[in-house]
C-alpha cells in the first residue's frame, strides 16, 4: 500500500518535471468585432491588451508556451459559432477571450462548455452569460447590464431623476438593459412615463428625442450603445433638451464614445464603467504603455481582457494543464485574485466577476487637460452592490 | 387638446412632420446625386453612400489639419469628393460604359468597401467630434416644437441644392446638351460636343452632391466610416420608388418618404426603419418603372 502510493507519487513526480521541461502549451483566441460598429471598444486593442498579459505574467519563464490567435466574429452568432468550432476542434484553442455583443457571446457560451473550453468574456453585456445560460466554463469578467443600470441608473434616480423615458435599441441587449434599468429606477422611487423602441442602428434621434421631449421625463434613458448613443447624445443637445433641464443617461458609453463626441458636446454625462485609465499611477502606467502600442487609451473591455488573461493564466500554472477547461474555471474560483487595474476581483460560483464599479461624470471642455483627459470619478461601486446576487442553480462550485 | 388624431396631439404631429421634411432633405439630395449619375451615365453608383461619408470626413480634416471651418468646407469638400469622383470616372467606370449595368454596379461597391475600409483602419469606427458652426447653434421655439436653427438651414440648403441641378439638367442648354449625350453620344459628339467630357464632369457633379450631404451632416450625425453604409440602401430605395434617372422623382420622392418615415417614427417606431422597403415593394409591384419614371 505505502509502497504503490510511494511509486505513485515518483511518477507523479516525474511526470510533473517532463511537463515543466516541455512547458504547458496554451492557445489563446480573442474573438471580437475588428470591423464593426464595436471594433474600437474591443478589436484589436483586444489583441494588444492579451499580448502585454502573457508578457507580463512571463508565461516563459513559467513554462507556458503561449500563443495567441484572432479573428472578427462580425457581431453575427452563425460566424461566431463556426469560428470558435473551428478552433476548439480543429486549432487547438483551450480560451477564447473577449466576445463582445450578447447574442454571439451566448451561442459561444454554449460550444465552450460543450467542448470543455474556457471563456473569458469582457466585452459582452448581457447577464445571461452568468444567469438564464451559466455554464460552468464561462467567466464573464468586466461588466454587465445589471452593473451599468445600478450605477448610473440609481445615481440618477437618488439625485432627483424620478421619472424615466427610454430610447432603447430594438434587439436583445437595449431589452435588457432597459429592463435592468427599471428594476433599479423603482426600487428607488423613480417611475418609467414613456419609452420607444428605436431599430437599431439609427441615424436620426430626433423623431425619438422630440417624443421624451414631450413626456415631461426628467432623465431620457439611452439603453443603446456605440453609434447610436453617440448619435442621439449629438442631437439631444441641438433640439435645446439637455439645456431645458431633462437629463440623459448614457448606460452603456465607453471612453472611446466620449472621445468621438468630445468634452463639447458630452459634458455634464454621468456613465458607469469598470475602468478608466486615469485612476491611480498602476492604471496610467499600464494604459501608457498601451497607449504607445496601440496609439488609443484603452476601454474597459480591452483592459478587461487584459485582466482576464492574467488570471486564467495564472490558474492554468496552478492545474498544471489547459486541457480541462472546467477545471481551470474552478480553479480560478477558488481565492480572490489581486489585480493590478480592477483591484481585487472575485470569481463567483457562476463565473461572475465582481469587483468594484465607478460611476463618472464626463469633464467640461475648460477642465480637460488633454484629447484623453475626459472623466472625473464620482463614486464607487462595490462589487457586491455593483452586480446581481448568484442564483443558487448557477453556482458550479457547489456541484 | 381641441382634437387629437389618434392619441397624437397636433403639435407633436406638426413637429414629426417637420422633422422628416429635415431628413426627407438628406435623401433628396442623395438621391439627385444617384440619379443624375443613373440617368446620365448608365451607372448604378454602390460608393455614392462612402463618397457622402467623405464628405464628412473631409470637412473634418479641413477643420482639424488645416482650421478651415464649416463654411469653407462646405463649398472646398465637395469639390474635393467631386475631384476624387472624377478620377475614379476617368480610370476605372469610363471602362465600364458599354458592358451591363451589373459590372458598374460591382465595380462601385467594391470601392466602396474599400473607402471604408480606409478610412476604418486609419480613424477607428467610433467617429469624430464636428460641432455645429456657431452663427447656426441655437434655436427657434415655434410653439409646436423648438427647432434647432441649423436644422432648419439643411431644408434651405438642400431645396436650393436641389432645384438648382434640376433647373440646371431640366431648363439650360448645358442640360440639354448632357441628356443629348446620353440619349445618342455618337450623334453630339458628330457636333463637336465633347462628349466624355460632359460625362466627366456629371460624375464630378453627382459626387460633388452626396459631398455636400457629407458635410451638411457633420455636425448632427456622427461622424463615422459607416455613416454612408447605414444610408445608402434607403437611398436607393428612394430613387428605385421616383423612377430610376429620374431627376424630379429622386427629388420628390427623397422629400415624401422623409415624410412618410416621420410619420412611422410616431405611429409605430419599430417599423420606421422598414416603411420606405415596403413602399417600395408595392411600388415596385404596381408602378415597376418608379412614380415619376418613363416606361422603357
């Protein structure tokens, strides 16, 4: 008995040893829009930000051969389906990072628990990932609509924002985001007057914004996203409706928005976001950095993968292998990770990332220093008020 | 409320219909561009949506590389897309005249793409900042609706856009001359009529148009690789339900679905974006040759 067990733990032993001489080969796909209307928010910044994680992490000289592929899913669910079969099956890909917009980030949910992948989602919305469709191999790490809606939706509504009219996209995510929004505009004592559904993607708001106009709302929701948000933000301001006192609420605006819109136009917007690069001296050092490779500041959802990259790498040292996709999910459940740009970060059973949320307001064209300089940092959010509580069937760590 | 015509007060009607006259104007003038282009030349222009987000960008450029500002643009970044029209007219579509429409229309929507995809690599997709130009900000209350003054200036200059080429193709002799030309080239060239010239030049002229769109666009839309694509199908709409080449029906029509998709904004917002497809369809279905176009 002592004797087999002795042997045992010899060949285990050495088993180790041959694998750490050959190094744990890891295949990494970020699967994003490189051409679309989110291709500045994740694309090949994406690509940049998971490159300066395997850096950093020094996956060589912890054994870790990794190499990193990516390819444009489009924002289209067939292609991103067929790409990430493809490189699960055919490639070799143990994770696939990033997978902005819901309807392809779900679909790839799926094939990834299917085939005993992983995915570390940033750029995706929809909660979900983490609720209705949780799967033991996804991490969904930056935000969600339910973050972005207790954010800016609550800070509104406790600053007298009580009745709410919504703009919202006519697809799956502006649904959701509009509704987790008025969960958290009733539960703090505000009230929905009025909303329309607007086809997606629109030139002209003003159709729209004329009607909101007209309902005596005091906050005009924006539950859409990219150029749209940009579009009716633009156009709000030339029919005089943020000058006559109604607000807006840009739910879900990434700092490359509001350098498209500039400071002129989008001043006075309160948005939520998981990161900004202007925090504290870790997160300027590392968005310097990105900045001299990639020639942008970076959004959340590329700092985002960044961050998730770190972290999956680091549980992959510690099972030793990237073969098991749900084991390097546990395992990156199991202790809080310490994060250099989202601070300290846990994985829940479900694969939720909480950690902590920071609503902004968008800076004057007099306070801006710079074409970068656009925030300034209201409050914060904690990750525990920040996200939805676990559903008790999501929680993979109790299974 | 004296009366209200189903639930909708008759201000807020009277402001939606304004509003869609403000973008009825935007697709009259694009679709003058397409079918001064189609009418004359033969040529169903795919890259008119990226040449119209030229426009835009390059009044952006103008601003930014060099502080010439909106007024300047307005006049120096259509002749600027309409030069670049030429260029391509002269050596790639001049090839094209004498085989089917199919090869103009695959060689135009290749370029398009890669205009974009130019423009995509080097300025990202979430657009640029172009303000409006100060003497316009601001706005008028009219009782039924505030509307922004610089709004009010696109109708204006879009009308006289508009009713100039018409009364330029329609009454001078230029015009003459141009639909000479396409009916029977050989024939006025035989007069000493330069005739690739005249062609030249309305490709210039049609570009120039969907430039000018650019640049009156600017400062309400954002400024974006994609603005042209998300726009140009509706166009094309526009210009197949007034009759393919027809100057007046692009013109008409551009302003009546403006109008129409006002309407549907109110009544049934989740069906605006599809209304003018399926006008066109019942159009197409009655009246194939287009409102205002001549049976072949």
């Amino acid at each position: 008995m002592f004797r087999t067990l002795a042997v045992a733990t010899t060949l285990g032993a050495l088993g180790a040893t041959t694998a750490l001489a050959q190094g744990i080969d890891v295949k990494l796909g970020v699967l994003n829009d490189r051409s679309g209307v989110y291709a500045d928010l994740s694309g090949e910044g994406s690509v940049v930000a998971a490159r300066m994680a395997v850096e950093d992490f020094g996956a060589a000289a912890k054994g870790l051969n990794v190499t990193i592929i990516s390819a444009d899913h489009q924002n289209k669910p067939d292609i991103g389906s067929n790409i990430a079969r493809q490189w699960y099956d055919a490639d070799g890909v143990n994770a696939i990072l990033d997978v902005p917009t819901s309807s392809v980030a779900l679909a790839v949910a799926d094939i990834t628990a299917e085939k005993n992948g992983v995915m570390i989602n940033s750029g995706a919305g929809s909660t979900a990932l983490t609720r209705e469709q949780c799967r033991p191999t996804t991490v969904h790490w930056t935000y969600d609509t339910a973050a972005l809606a207790s954010g800016t939706g609550k800070n509104m509504t406790d600053a007298g924002g009580k009745k709410w009219f919504f703009l919202t996209a006519d697809y799956a995510f502006g649904h959701s985001l509009e509704e987790n929004t008025i969960a958290v505009v009733e539960a703090n004592g505000g009230e929905v007057v009025g909303k329309v559904n607007v086809p997606f993607p629109a030139q002209d708001f003003s159709s729209f914004l004329l009607q909101a106009q007209g309902s005596g709302a005091d906050v005009i929701g924006l539950a859409n996203a990219g150029g749209d948000t940009v579009n009716a933000i633009k156009q709000a301001s030339e029919f005089g409706i943020t000058q006559a006192g109604q607000k807006l609420a840009a739910l879900l605006f990434f700092v490359t928005d509001v350098h498209a819109l500039g400071p002129q136009t989008a001043q006075g917007l309160s948005l939520t976001e998981a990161f900004y690069w202007d925090q504290n001296d870790q997160t300027r050092a590392w968005s310097e950095r990105f900045m001299a490779i990639h020639g942008k500041q970076p959004t959340m959802v590329q700092a985002g993968v960044y961050s998730g990259t770190l972290a999956y790498l680091a549980a992959v040292q510690a099972v030793g292998s990237a073969k098991d996709g749900a084991a390097v999910v546990a395992k990156m459940k199991e202790a809080d990770i310490q994060d250099p740009l989202f601070g300290t970060v846990k994985v829940r059973g479900d694969g939720r990332a909480t950690h902590d949320m920071y609503l902004f307001e968008v800076k004057s064209p007099d306070q801006s220093t710079g074409e970068w300089d656009l925030y300034t940092q209201v409050s914060t959010i904690s990750g525990e008020d920040a996200f939805l509580p676990m559903l008790d069937e999501c929680d993979f760590t109790k299974k | 409320m004296m009366f209200e015509l189903l639930g909708i007060p008759p201000q807020v009607l009277m402001g939606q219909l304004l509003l869609g006259l403000i973008n009825g104007s935007f697709y009259a003038v694009l679709s003058l561009g397409l079918a001064v282009i189609f009418g004359l030349l033969n040529i169903i222009n795919f890259a008119h949506g990226a040449l119209y987000m030229m426009g835009a960008f390059v009044a952006w450029m103008l601003l930014n590389y060099f502080g010439i500002g909106y007024w300047w643009a307005l006049i120096l970044a259509p002749l600027m897309v309409g030069a670049f029209g030429i260029v391509l007219e002269r050596t790639m579509l001049s090839r094209l005249y004498k085989l089917d429409h199919l090869y103009g229309l695959l060689l135009t929507f290749g370029l398009a793409l890669i205009i974009q995809g130019l423009f995509r690599n080097y300025y990202g997709i979430s657009g640029l900042p172009y303000q409006i130009p100060a003497a316009l900000s601001g706005g008028t209350n009219l009782g039924f609706m505030f509307l922004p003054n610089y709004r009010a200036w696109v109708v204006v200059a879009s009308a006289v856009v508009c009713f100039g080429a018409w009364f330029m193709i329609e009454k001078t002799r230029l015009g003459a001359y141009l639909r000479a030309a396409t009916e029977n080239p050989t024939l006025v060239g035989a007069f000493g009529i330069n005739v690739p010239l005249l062609v030249m030049l309305t490709y210039g002229f049609g570009v120039a148009l969907a430039g000018f769109a650019g640049v009156l666009a600017a400062p309400i839309y954002s400024v974006n690789p994609n603005m042209g694509a998300d726009l140009i199908i509706v166009v094309f709409a526009v210009v197949v339900i007034g009759g393919m080449g027809s100057i007046m029906g692009a013109i008409l029509t551009g302003y009546m679905l403006g109008l129409v998709e006002g309407l549907a904004r109110v009544f049934y917002p989740e069906g605006s974006a599809v209304v003018i497809f399926v006008i066109m369809a019942i159009v197409l279905l009655i009246r194939p040759e287009g409102l205002c176009g001549r049976a072949a």
